[in-house]
C-alpha cells in the first residue's frame, strides 16, 4: 500500500514539473512576442515579409503566419470596414492594436479556435460590439465555428465531386451504359402521384370524417397525440391506392386541436378568416348532419352494440378524433345516440383472439383497418395494423419464450 502510494506522488510530480517546464516555456516566448508586437506597426508586421526578420527567431513562425488586413480588391462592406479603420483615432488604433495582440495570442496555444482569415469587417465588429476581452473571444469561437462549418461542406461538396467523377469514369469505361433496370424515383415525382390520387378521390373517392368535436374533453398532451395520429392517418391515405377523400368537420379555428394541425400543414390558412382546404382535404365549421344524408351516416364507436359485419361504399364513416386513455367514458356513443344516426363497432372479437386491455384503437390504425378493408374487403387482411402485443396467442408466445 505505502508503495503504490510512492509510486502515485512521483508520476504526479513528474507530471507537474513537466507542465511547468512547458508553460513557462511558452510565457518566456509570449513575453519576446509581446515586445516585439508592440513596438510594430500591425499593419506594417502583417504585410511586409521583410519586417519579420528584426522579430526574435522564434516568433517569425507565428507572425507569419498570423492574419492580414485586406488592402485591395474588396467588396463594398470591407472597403467601408477599411476606411473607417484608417480613419480612427489614435485611441481606438491603439485598442485595436490591444485586440490584434490579443488575437495572436489567442493563435499561439496548442488549439486555437478562431478563424484563421480576419477581415476588417470582422476587426472593426470586435472594436465596436464587444466590450471586454471575453466578449472578444466568444465572438472569436463563433466565427471559427462558423469557418469549421464551411471548411466542412466544401470538403463534403469535393467528396461528392470525387465521387460523381469516379463514377462517369465507370460508365466510359463500360461504354457509356446507364443503369435502366433499377431507375431511382424521386420523392417530387412521387409527391406529384400522390397529390394526383388525392386530386381524384375529391371528385369520385368514398368520404370519411374526422369528427373535432372532442376538445373540451381532452387534455392538451393528448391534443396533441390526436393531431399526431391524425397525420400519421393522412400518411397511410396519401400513399394507398385508393384513397379517402378526407372531412374535418366541427373545425373550428379557435380549438386546440386544429391549431395543433396547423404545425403539419404546409400552408396557414388556418389564420385567415375562412378555413381553407390543405392537402387537398376538406375543412369544415359544419357538423356532419348538414353535409351528408343521415341514412348513409355511419359512427364508429368501440361501445357501440352493433357490429359493422361488412363494407358498404355508400356509407359515411365517421371517426371521433378523440384520444384519453384515462377517461373511459362512452364519448362517441353517446353523441351518435344522442344525435340519431347509426352507430357500429369493428368486428374484433369475431376474427381476433383479444387479450388484455381496451379495444380502442388509434386514430391512425382505424384509418388504416378502413382503407385495407375498402381495397381487399377482408377484415383479416385489415386486423393486421392491429400492434400483435394486445392478442392472446402473442402473450402465450411470449409466456413460453
């Protein structure tokens, strides 16, 4: 023990006089750069090559290398920069001196991190704005940053020149063929069909509704889970063959969950005085019952008694945009008993093995079971978006495993 204890205080000894030796090194050299800066013009130390020979020989390296005031061919903003520069006081040439010292300091340590091109726009920013050498340097991190950023995607920009360079070489090399097996489709081109089905289904698609009429029994976190399904529901309808066209009805523009909407929409038409279509989807004030015949009106409800045993393309469903796992009071039900229309459940106990839990579904996978049973007319072809986890042979499989 007493020996590891030894052992310890010599490595850390050595490793301090080491340190030592090493930063009074570099103070002792700061100190002969200091002397000489100062006794210099800066300008005249930056631009004459012949001036660095009466510095001390171990700071022609670091003078060298040090920036330049741009004197020629300049853009309007640094030809104004250098005027202003030249016609400062001597107070304030003898700060900005302060400031280049500064900056050549700053660029002897082992990793500087300031840019290493300075303008006169950037000289005379760190004489007006900043007011402290610490404001100074903070502003000096931020341009090196930015110059590391730039340094970065010009050399991404010459990988991706290397890399098209080697493969037109390839394809001289065989003859100039192109790949036409396997022609990569872009996602505009791909946008353009979908906006086009989505255009069609306006015209001539089966309707279904989003029923908004649900904000004042949700909670603002599971507002927002409703507008999130709700988007993840256009993305299953969008890409399907056969898409819905889309109702928003009871969409008032004051309410939460149209306002959580507007963040996924490309356009803001939602501030104007009239809710505008999106996406090529309808938004509407009205409620249901005004738009569509209430013969043909459909409410999906998981306590509703009926079952909806098959599709029918002439009926509208209606789909509450509701989502609280914590309140399992029958919303929807009660608002389809109470208004008069029809009401039906999906058949799960009739094609699915139920576990444990509610059999409530999100938004998005209703959207889902209603397009693949419009397209196929299976409901077991439609129970697939049904996450596994909620059936009984899963859990047995998972009890024996």
């Amino acid at each position: 023990m007493i020996f590891v204890m030894l052992t310890t205080r010599v490595v850390f000894s050595c490793l301090k006089n080491t340190w030592r030796f090493h930063y009074g090194r570099t103070t002792r050299r700061t100190t002969r750069v200091a002397s000489s800066f100062l006794s210099t013009p800066y300008s005249t130390k930056c631009s004459t090559v012949e001036n660095v020979d009466t510095l001390p020989i171990e700071t022609k390296e670091e003078v060298s290398q040090s920036s330049t005031l741009p004197t020629t061919k300049l853009p309007g903003d640094e030809r104004q920069a250098q005027e202003i520069i030249h016609n400062l006081s001597d107070e304030e040439k003898k700060k900005l001196k302060i400031i280049q010292y500064e900056y050549d300091l700053a660029s002897m340590g082992p990793y500087p991190k300031i840019p290493s091109d300075m303008t006169d726009e950037m000289w005379l920013e760190l004489l007006q704005v900043c007011e402290n050498s610490s404001q100074r340097l903070k502003k000096l991190k931020f341009w090196y940053s930015i110059e590391k950023s730039r340094m970065a995607d010009a050399r991404k920009k010459e990988r991706r020149r290397l890399l098209m360079e080697e493969r037109r070489k390839e394809r001289e090399e065989m003859g100039g063929v192109w790949n036409k097996i396997l022609i990569h489709i872009r996602s505009q081109t791909m946008n353009k069909h979908y906006s086009n089905n989505l255009s069609n289904a306006i015209l001539y698609g089966q309707h279904i509704v989003f029923d908004l009429d649900y904000d004042r029994f949700m909670k603002p976190q599971d507002i927002r889970r409703a507008a999130e399904q709700i988007q993840d529901g256009h993305g299953y309808n969008k890409v399907s063959k056969d898409p819905y066209h889309v109702v928003f009805c009871n969409a008032r523009k004051q309410d939460q969950t149209m306002m959580q909407l507007a963040k996924y929409r490309q356009n803001q038409s939602y501030k104007s005085d009239s809710i505008e279509p999106y996406d090529l989807y309808t938004f509407t004030e009205k409620s249901y019952l005004d738009m569509y015949p209430k013969e043909r009106i459909v409410y999906l409800s998981p306590n509703a008694p009926q079952v909806l045993k098959s599709y029918s393309n002439e009926d509208v469903y209606i789909i509450g945009a509701f989502v609280d796992q914590s309140d399992m009071k029958p919303r929807s039900y009660s608002k389809a008993k109470r208004e008069g229309i029809r009401m039906a459940k999906l058949p799960l106990d009739q094609h699915l093995d139920w576990g444990l839990g509610n059999k409530d579904l999100t938004l998005d996978q209703m959207m889902a079971i209603m397009l693949e049973v419009k397209i196929t007319g299976s409901w077991e072809a439609a129970f697939k978006y049904i996450p596994k986890r909620k059936l009984k042979s899963h859990r047995r499989f998972n009890q024996l495993y």
